[in-house]
C-alpha cells in the first residue's frame, strides 16, 4: 500500500497539501479502501471524468464535482444530449487517462485571475459567485485543470477501479429557477474486488427497485396531474400503511406513548419562534390568510410543545411522551426526487419525550429497547451514528458540549457502538442516526433520537419540581421509521417485496378450482377479515396454473387451493412462498396457523 495522504484535526490532505503546509504528526492514509481514502480517490475519479468528457465533448462545461457518500459526481453541460448509452464510452476514455500515468499537479492563484480566465465559461463565472477567498488552488492533471480544493491522488495511474452509474439532471446550483444541466454518478475502490462486488450490489438493487414493485404489487404511483413528490397510495399500499401503522400503534401505546394531533398548517410566527423560519425556511412551504402568514409543517415538534403548554405538568408525570403519525411536507428540488425515497409530502412516525434532565440516560435506553425490537421484527441489522453541531445552529456553545457528552456518555454506560458524524445534528441539537443495512449491504438513514433543550427554552414551557418551582424540561426528538414512505421503499427493496405476513397487503390469496368452490373460499375469506388480515379470491374464468402464476407475482405469502376434496373434507390446499411448502391441512389448523403467525407481530 501506498501513502496517499494525512488525517489532522478532522482535515484530509493530500500529499501535495502536507508538503505545501510542511504539516507534522497526523495520521497516514494509505490507499486501502478506508473512507477518508476513499474521499481522495474520488475527488481525482471525477476529475477524470470530467476530463473524460471534456476530451469526447470539447464544447463542454464544468460546474462543479464533489465526493458524495456513496461516490461522486459532476455537473456539466454540453452541446449534445448525453444518456446511459454513452457511460462505456466515457469510462473508456477514463481508463485511457489511468494508464497515462499523468502527474497530479497543484497550484495557487488569485480569485481575479480565475475570473479572467474563466471570463467566457457561465458555470465557472457561477461557482466563484459563492467563493469569498481572494486565492484559489486549481488541480491539473494532463491538458485537464479545475478549480478545486481537493484532495486528490499523486497520479492517475492509482485510480482505475470505477463505474459511471447514471446520467441525471440537476439545476445549476441547485436551484429551481436555473438552468437545467447534466449529471453524471460514478463510483471508485481501490480494490478490484470491491468494484464487482458494488456492481453485483447494483444488479440486485435494480431487480429490487421499489419503484418497479410498487408498480408491479399496485401500490403507490405518482401524477403529474397532482403534482412531483406526492405520492398516490392504491389500496394495496393503503393497507400495507394502515398495517404498520397499526403495529407502531399497539408498540407506542404499549410503552406509554400518548397519542396527540396537530394541525399541519401554523402561524408563522411559531416558525419564527422555533427558529425554522431562520435556518428551515427554504425547506417549507408558506401562505398567506387573512394578511397573516402561515407555514406548512416541516417537523410536527411545536405542535407537540403547545400539547404540553396546554397543561400544568408536574415532575410526577414526566417522562410524558407524545407521538403522532405527522403528515410534513417538506420543499425538495425536483432533481432529487426519487420514488418514495425522497418526496415533497410524507408522514412520520413521530414522537417527542419530556423530561428532566436526570431521566435522559433512560429515556435513550428505552427508546434504543425500542428500536432494537421494531428493527428485529423488519428483520434489519442497524449501526448508531452520533450526529455534532452543524454550521447552521441556535443555542451556546456550551449547550452543544453538554448535550452531546450526554449522548456519549449514555452509549458509553449503555455499552453501545457508535461512530460520529461531526457537523451533522440538527440546527436545534445533536442527535443519535439510526442507519439501517438492507439484505443487499447498503445503509440508510431512517430513525433519530435528538436531545433538544432550545425549543423548551423558546416557548418558555416548564413543569413543576418538588418544591413547587418552574423547571424547564428537556425535549427528545425521536423517530424510528423516519418516515412511512421512505421506510416502506427500503422495507420492499429489502424484502424485494416479499413482505411479512402480518403486513403484506393481501396476506392469502384463495383459487377455487370451479364456481361451486367460491362459498367455501368466502366463508374462510370472512374468517381471516375478522382477524384483521386481508385476502383475496380468484374468481376469474382462467385455468388454475395461470391463477398461481398471478398469486406468485403477486408475492401473496399463502396461496390456498380449493377444489371438491377441500369442500368435502373441510380442508385447504396451502402453498406457503416463504418456506416453499405445499400441505393439505383442516381449517381449524391453517386458521390456528394464521393465528400464531398474528402472535409474531409484535414489537
């Protein structure tokens, strides 16, 4: 392995950087597939992209190519249009670059002198825009240089494990009301292994993409006539939410969580009061009644606060916990839209915990008691992720310290893994992430725990001590799922839509062999409806092979069979698709069956 760089105080430098700054001490990086690693590679595998590019397409140009979590990408224009089908010929060019062995060169120079040079490129032009410091270093490999603060690799030659994954759009500069431009993902490794390894990833990942098994189960689509990001749940989908609404329910109630309500619209002046409408605004939706302006609800957390104002609470009934399943909507760009992933109106299965500050230790024990059994009936694998003070935040320094080290120290005491992400807690607190791996290895955020006592102090809430003294709570912020759209595609992507029984949309599908067979089939259908699972009866003049065909594509979980044996015996033919068994059982053994399978669900 080879040095690639230098790890000091939180910064990654490459060795042009260290050599530059004469820099002692600090942590080697090597070229072993580590994430600080990975984050050099890839700033110099999007170079050579776009140098890529700039070779295939000379009238190109460049805004800008940052690493991102799972690679990187680049933000361009070009004359001609640019699709999927042009990926191998870029990535051919890229590997052409590798074997060139070209020297990774860097140099400073003024911000002026950039301009003058760049006088005639509007994307360049638009990235100095946001740049305030006077000198600027520019990276430059072969004929190919851009303005970047890097860091990157000594040589090309070191980077030629990659993959260009999709073409997109994106608005310059993210906004809305700009130009339309291109985007091309990629992905780097420095091992050969770890690339096929992430390609066999992407294969299994389309087969699994929620947005084709959503279409395919019939249960959820998008409109255009009602608008991007607002999901359209059909029946099936509707049922499947209801059912996981209904288990969170039944877990919440179980663990003493009260159930409350909000409404989604507030007066701006709550907004202003939280401090969303200073650090969330271009988050949120506004209107204007009767000269007075209101905000659409981001987050369901002051709702919650004039829950608590509305009466005088006492240290006896704290830890009060409130959840409600909060319809937000939220303002994303239409470029990072993406199924039910990333949607514009979605609803949390949201709750907020009340307390004083000596409970907090248990509040998060209970919370990860939680979490540990909902992720082990879903049947995931989680990581815990302790999220720092962003860039963007309201209360005191001192705030911040004692908060965090409260959440360390619980975890530490509790025995808990944990890493950290400096800088990414909320502008109101710092948090615990909840990062979920699915059945293919990828890791998705979904719940969080974050420890707030700005909002308390904001909205002046207090309880009352022991000594009859006003004492001003602390706020958890907590969330499991995140939010029931973004869960559910992860849950089919993991299941690949064979989801649990309890959940599944239609959890039976009955086939009667003849019309005669149909009373039978209904009489058990009402018995399962009275237990609350749903079922379906086909009834449809097709030949019974063509009728399992459609139940299997369906991914009911039982497909029960039913001909005049069954009739006359008062028995079913089960075919069960999670074991691959078939069996000939009474009624009151299969709907014993569907019982004990009622009894597993239950977080």
């Amino acid at each position: 392995m080879e040095q690639i760089g230098l790890y000091k105080d939180g910064q990654i430098y490459d060795l042009l950087t260290a050599k530059e700054l004469e820099l002692q001490g600090g942590e080697t990086i090597l070229n072993d597939d580590s994430q600080i690693s990975l984050e050099i590679l890839r700033h110099t595998t999007a170079h050579m992209m776009a140098q890529a590019i700039g070779e295939l397409y000379t009238n190109a140009k460049f805004f800008v190519g940052p690493v991102i979590k799972d690679g990187f990408y680049y933000d361009f224009k070009t004359d001609e249009t640019i699709g999927e089908e042009d990926l191998p010929k870029i990535e051919k060019a890229m590997k052409k670059i590798a074997s060139q062995k070209l020297k990774i060169q860097k140099y400073t120079t003024t911000k002026e002198k950039i301009t003058q040079k760049f006088c005639d490129d509007e994307l360049k032009l638009e990235v100095l825009k946001n740049i305030t410091d006077e000198k600027l270093t520019i990276y430059k490999q072969g004929e190919f240089e851009d303005l970047c603060r890097g860091p990157h690799l000594p040589n090309t030659s070191m980077a030629r494990y990659f993959k260009l994954i999709r073409v997109a759009g994106a608005y310059l500069g993210g906004d809305e009301t700009n130009e339309m431009i291109t985007r091309i993902y990629g992905i780097a490794f420095f091992d050969k292994q770890k690339l096929k390894e992430y390609e066999q990833m992407l294969i299994q990942a389309k087969k699994r993409d929620h947005r084709k098994l959503g279409s395919e189960l019939k249960l959820f689509t998008f409109s255009d006539n009602i608008g991007a990001g607002l999901p359209l749940w059909l029946p099936a989908g509707a049922r499947l939410r209801e059912k996981i609404e209904r288990l969170l329910y039944k877990a919440h109630r179980a663990r003493g969580y009260e159930p409350v309500r909000a409404p989604e619209i507030l007066k701006a002046n709550a907004w202003i009061k939280s401090g969303h409408y200073e650090n969330y605004k271009e988050n949120m939706y506004f209107t204007t009644i009767d000269n007075q302006e209101y905000g659409l609800k981001p987050m369901n957390c002051v709702g919650h606060i004039e829950v608590f104002a509305n009466h005088q609470i006492s240290y006896r009934d704290l830890p009060l916990k409130y959840f409600e399943y909060g319809v937000v909507h939220r303002h994303e760009l239409s470029g990072v839209m993406h199924g039910l992933f990333r949607v514009r109106e979605f609803t949390q299965d949201d709750a907020h915990i009340f307390c004083m500050e000596n409970q907090i230790k248990d509040v998060i024990y209970e919370v990860l008691e939680f979490v540990e059994s909902l992720m082990g009936y879903f049947e995931f694998d989680y990581e815990m992720e302790v999220s720092t003070k962003p860039k963007k935040a309201i209360g005191s320094d001192e705030f911040w310290q004692t908060t965090t080290n409260s959440i360390k120290n619980a975890l530490d005491e509790g025995g808990y893994k944990y890493t950290i992400d400096e800088g990414g807690g909320a502008f109101y607190g710092p948090k615990i992430d909840i990062k979920i791996l699915d059945a293919i290895g990828r890791k998705w955020q979904c719940g969080t725990i974050q420890i707030d006592m700005n909002l308390p102090q904001r909205f002046d809430i207090s309880y009352t001590s022991n000594d009859d003294k006003k004492v001003r709570p602390v706020m958890i912020h907590r969330a499991i799922l995140g939010s029931f759209e973004r869960f559910i595609g992860i849950l089919i992507e993991h299941t690949a839509g064979e989801l649990p029984f309890a959940i599944s949309p239609t959890s039976v599908v009955f086939i009667p062999i003849a019309n005669e067979h149909i009373a039978y089939c209904q009489d058990l259908a009402q018995k399962l409806r009275d237990m609350d699972i749903d079922s379906e009866i086909f009834t449809k003049n097709e030949s019974l092979n063509k009728k399992i065909r459609v139940a299997e594509k369906q991914k009911s979980p039982m497909i029960v069979v039913v001909g005049d044996e069954e009739v006359q015996n008062s028995t079913i033919a089960l075919r069960d698709r999670r074991t691959k068994t078939k069996s000939n059982i009474s009624k009151e053994i299969f709907i014993n069956m569907i019982k004990k399978e009622l009894r597993k669900a239950k977080i």
